[in-house]
C-alpha cells in the first residue's frame, strides 16, 4: 500500500497532508474531496449525472424520478450484490483452471484494487499441481514486457492455464485509461494468442512463429480442397440434372410425335373407308324409280 501510495504522491496532483482532501482509490495520482476519495472521478462523471437526471432520459429508461433517481457509487446496489457467505476467488479459482483459461489484470495505480494485492494472491495459490507460477523446474515463469503496436503497454506472465497482465500508468478503469490495449488484450485472449511480445527475437516467440507459419498455409490448403470439393459436388449435381431434364424433354418430343403421325394415318384411313347403310340405298332406288307415280 506504501509503495502504490508513494508511486502516486509523485504525481502534482496528490498532497499528503492537505486539509479536506484524500487520495483517489481509483487513481492514486489523483486525489479529492473528503469524504468521497475518488467517487467524483473520472471528472465525466458529473456529466453523467446531469443527463441520467432528465427527465425524457428516465422516461426512455423506464425509471419513476419520483421514487428513485441515479446516484453514483451507490450504497445500497452495493450491498444487494454483496455475498457475504461466498468462497474467496483464491478457493474458486483453482477448480476453473482445471479446464478453463482464466486472465486476471491490474493496473499500476489503482489502489482499491491493487496489483500488490492480486498477485500476492497469485504466488501463494496452488492450481494445477504447483503454487504460484512456478514451472516445475526450479524456475519462475518470466514476466515479460507485453507490447502492443510496438509500445511496452504493461507486463504479462503465464502458466498452467492463467494469464496475469499489468498495466503501466493505469487507474482503476483501464478501458478509460487505455480503450485499444485493452481491446487487444480481450480480443486476444479470446482468440487463445495472448503472448508478451510477437516481435520479440526470444526462443520462444521463434518457435511460436515456426507453428503459425507451418499452421496457416496448412489451414489454407485444407479450406481449399474443402472448397474445391464443394465446388466439384455441385457441378457435377447441376451437370447431371441438365442432362437429366434434357432426357425427359427428348422423350416427350418422341411421344408428341408418334401421337402426330399416328393421329395423320388414322385421318386416312378414315377417308378411303366406304360405309354401307340401308337408308342411302332406299334413297337411291326412290329418286332412280321413274316409273312409280306420287299419289
């Protein structure tokens, strides 16, 4: 606590002995006014209440001010969501990097949450077989500068499963401080390639760098006969059903033709067929009789 505190009077901003003033716990290069030591800050804050004070806001959100309005840093949200009977992390933690990876940051001047504090706990709890981040071997896993866009941004160890990153010249809210590293630092842990440095000539970084180069141009390959695959089964697919749809109007226009020629040959027949009826023969004989007188 001295040393984050000492770290912090550094700064002009914070006097140890000023009458009505406190450190901030969130920025302990900061410092404000008794008794909030830190709920003032960030300084958007007072912005932020102007606005969640508005009327058409609260309206939108569905919030009666006549019962209860926003306040910062709250008490009693405070204690709805503290457990009192809940397990301490260095208890549950242990259990989790069995099987999941799990990255814990601080940052340098955050007081309320300090470093000092998380990686204490670190060193002395026992995860996967080992305590701390020992490797087995007699020896520490490094703490290596973590870089991001060529920049030292913090330091970052690793081991069995946990990630610790620390990072330099931040408050309590690290996204407020430094919105793209810490970005990063999710984005990349998410994709299971959080390292201290992919620039760095070390042994380590050399053999990561031979993996991914032998592992893309091989997923590469691999998406690509998948691809070519794809691509073989639905021409051959569409191939087939023009051939087959040519067959079935092929056959049909054999058809319509039989049944036209048939159909001509029968009106022939019908011409050259001479039909023999009783009623036309006595027609005949009546109008032929010359002889037979009309009464």
């Amino acid at each position: 606590m001295n040393q984050i505190l000492s770290d912090g009077a550094m700064n002009n901003h914070y006097t140890r002995k000023k009458k009505g003033r406190c450190v901030n716990v969130y920025d302990v290069r900061l410092d404000d006014t008794w008794p909030d030591c830190g709920r003032n800050w960030p300084p958007e804050m007072k912005y932020l209440t102007l606005y969640l004070h508005r009327q058409d806001v609260m309206s939108h959100i569905h919030v009666d001010g006549d019962k209860q309005t926003w306040t910062k840093c709250s008490d009693s949200v405070l204690a709805t969501f503290r457990a009192y009977h809940s397990e301490p992390s260095i208890k549950l933690l242990p259990n989790l990097l069995q099987k999941i990876p799990i990255v814990l940051y601080s940052s340098e001047y955050d007081l309320i949450c300090n470093h000092w504090a998380t990686e204490k706990m670190m060193d002395a709890m026992t995860w996967n077989n080992r305590t701390g981040f020992d490797m087995g071997n007699g020896t520490l896993a490094p703490l290596d500068p973590w870089i991001v866009d060529n920049e030292p941004v913090g330091l970052i160890r690793t081991a069995r499963n946990l990630t610790y990153v620390l990072f330099y010249n931040a408050s309590h809210m690290v996204p407020y401080n430094y919105a793209h590293q810490s970005r990063t630092m999710l984005h990349q842990f998410m994709h299971s390639n959080l390292s201290f440095n992919a620039n760095q000539t070390t042994e380590k970084n050399i053999v990561e760098n031979k993996n991914q180069t032998t592992y893309r141009p091989g997923k590469r390959f691999a998406l690509i006969v998948v691809a070519s695959i794809i691509i073989i089964i639905t021409l051959a697919g569409l191939a087939w059903f023009v051939v087959h749809k040519q067959q079935q109007i092929d056959i049909q226009t054999v058809l319509s033709r039989t049944r036209i020629l048939w159909s001509h040959n029968r009106n022939i027949e019908r011409k050259g067929l001479v039909v023999y009826s009783p009623v036309d023969d006595a027609k005949e004989n009546f109008y032929e009789s010359g002889d037979i007188t009309l009464v």
